[in-house]
C-alpha cells in the first residue's frame, strides 16, 4: 500500500485522503449546502506543509480560492461565484494539469488584502 499524496481536511475536521475528481465536487457541494464553510488540499510530499490550496465560502456565497507553493510570498487568492470553476481548478491543482492558474485572477494574499 502507497502512502497518501493528498489530504483533504474540511472545516469539520473530516479528512479525505487521495480524493477523486467526484469526490472534490462533492465536498464543495458540502460548502454550497452550507454543511462546511472551507476545505483544505495538501500535498503530503512536501514535508513543510507549505504546499496547499483552499477554498473557503465568502459572505457574499461566492468562494475563495487560495493556494499556496512554499512560503508566505508564494501565496495567492482569487474569487468566483462559480463553483464548476472552482471545481476545475481544484481539481488541476491536485492532479498537477496545466493551465488552472489562467483560470482565475490571481493576487498575492497578504493580511492588508485579505477578505
């Protein structure tokens, strides 16, 4: 048996290991539902756990999308109301496919402008 390459961690605390492309739609599904308000990707092979993307609702029942590849200055967040959209870009980001950073407009997330 391999080790894990994912985890998905929800505002619960459930935790997913490995999860499908499904199983993705269905935890923001969760969120749409109002059963959890943000859900955590890890990559386990960076042991810094500096490696992550996360989407979390935002007031306005549109998402917020971060990830994260190292240190605080390789943090970025984006916004959408589109849950397919965020879907699709979860999805590359997990699986490693191209192009998901063209997908939405990216900004460096600092304190002064986060939401």
């Amino acid at each position: 048996m391999t080790a894990p390459l994912l985890r998905v961690t929800m505002e619960s605390g459930q935790i997913w290991h490995d999860p499908s492309e499904d199983l993705l739609f269905e935890l923001l599904s969760d969120m749409e539902r109002g059963e959890e308000q943000f859900l955590v990707v890890e990559r386990l092979t960076d042991a810094t756990g500096q490696t992550f993307a996360q989407v979390a609702r935002t007031a306005a029942n549109g998402y917020q999308v971060e990830y994260r590849e190292g240190d605080e200055n390789s943090h970025f967040q984006a916004f959408t109301e589109d849950k397919r959209l965020v879907h699709s870009v979860l999805t590359a980001w997990a699986f490693e496919l191209v192009g998901w950073r063209a997908a939405l407009p990216w900004v460096p997330l600092r304190f002064t402008n986060y939401r």
